[in-house]
C-alpha cells in the first residue's frame, strides 16, 4: 500500500514551479517504488528509451535538489514508468489538491487534470482539432463495427436454414450496410474538413480504403506497389 500525500496547507503556497516539480518528483519516485525500480533502473530504461536522465539527476529531482524539470524529461519519465505525462503533473489519488497557475488558489488535483487534457472544457479556450480527431476516431469505429456486422450477417444469410431467416439475416445486413456507408459519408466529409483547414486527417485502417477519392490517396512507391 502506498503512502498518500496530502497538501491541506493552504496558508503558506510554495512557488507554482516548485509545487509541480513537487508533484512529479513524488509520483515518479512512487511509480518507480511501485515498481519495484532503483533510481539506475529507472535511468536505464529511459536510455533505453533514447532520452539518457543519468541516475543522480533522478535522485537529485526526487529529493528536491533539482532546480528545473525539462518537459522532454517529464515525457521520457512517464513513458520510462509506463503511465500518461499528464498523471506525473497531476498526481490524482495522491495530491489533493494543486496548483494550475501562479498566483492561483489550490484547487482538487482531478480537476486540474482534467482540463489539462481538455476532458473539462474552459470557457474562451480552443481546443484545436481534438473534437475533429476524436470525431474522427468515432466514426472510425462505427464504420468498422458496421462492416463486421453486415459480414456476419451476409454469412447468416448464406447458412440459414429457412427462408424466415435468410430475409431476416438479408434485413440485417442491408442495415449494417447503410450504417457503414453513412458512418463513411460521414468521415470523407470530415477529412476533406481538415484537409481544407490545411490539417492531416489521422491515418484510416485498410477495409476504410475507399473513404478517400483516389485524389486523396497516399502515394505508392515502386517498392509497395505487388
């Protein structure tokens, strides 16, 4: 069972920048325990990684004798620990509360991270293209379920038995069918959206191939083409 820190102190702030390197510092340190990792271990893994945190800058920011906390470590950290950037900043469960900015108030640790990752919308805010990418992540799924469906039901036509189930299994399939289209119709128009605002729309799985126009096609090079 780990240790849960509490910050009740309302009366006495510690600078912000100290207040999130403190927060960090104690979830990396808690992971890694959890883990059942030494500071070396832990640097080991983040060379393996590609981004070298030597073992006594670890321990250096874990006992609060570093003075800075690069973002690029933070993201080596959280992928060294196998956990999300966002929860070593905003430690929930083991932080009651924090500080989002400077010269603000605590405020519960859940909340900040939820609108650090936009899941709590803030009034003025923009939130770029992440609704269109989540959009575009739903339909994707849709469109896949929907084609896994009619082809269940194309096979259930097929097998059946009597002519009540073939025309139910046939019913089934013509509506799977249309949500497919609909779902497609659908992601064409979004990724042209995001085309236009001079965005990459996300990469679509190859039974989504014909969701694009063949203007829109990926290149193929002499190597890929059979």
């Amino acid at each position: 069972m780990t240790q849960r820190r509490s910050d009740d102190e309302e009366d006495d702030f510690p600078e912000w920048v100290d207040r999130v390197q403190a927060n960090v510092a104690g979830e990396v340190r808690r992971r890694r325990k959890e883990m059942g990792w030494s500071a070396q271990d832990l640097a080991d893994r983040c060379e393996e990684l590609g981004h070298p945190i030597p073992r006594n800058v670890i321990a250096n920011m874990e006992s609060g004798r570093r003075a800075g906390l690069p973002l690029v470590d933070v993201i080596v950290l959280a992928a060294a620990l196998e956990t999300y950037p966002a929860c070593l900043i905003f430690p929930v469960g083991y932080v009651d509360r924090t500080q989002e900015l400077p010269f603000q108030g605590l405020v519960p640790t859940w909340d900040a991270l939820r609108r650090f990752t936009g899941e709590e919308e803030v009034l003025g805010y923009d939130s770029g293209l992440v609704p269109d990418f989540e959009a575009h992540t739903s339909l994707v799924r849709t469109a896949l379920a929907a084609l896994d469906e009619e082809e269940q039901a194309r096979f259930a036509a097929r097998t059946a038995t009597s002519r009540a189930q073939q025309e139910e299994a046939e019913r089934k399939q013509s509506a799977y069918a249309d949500q497919a289209i609909t779902a497609k119709y659908k992601l064409r128009y979004l990724r042209r959206e995001l085309r236009e605002d001079g965005a990459t729309p996300p990469d679509l799985p190859p039974a989504l191939h014909d969701v694009d126009p063949p203007e829109w096609a990926p290149e193929t090079t002499q190597e890929e083409r059979p």
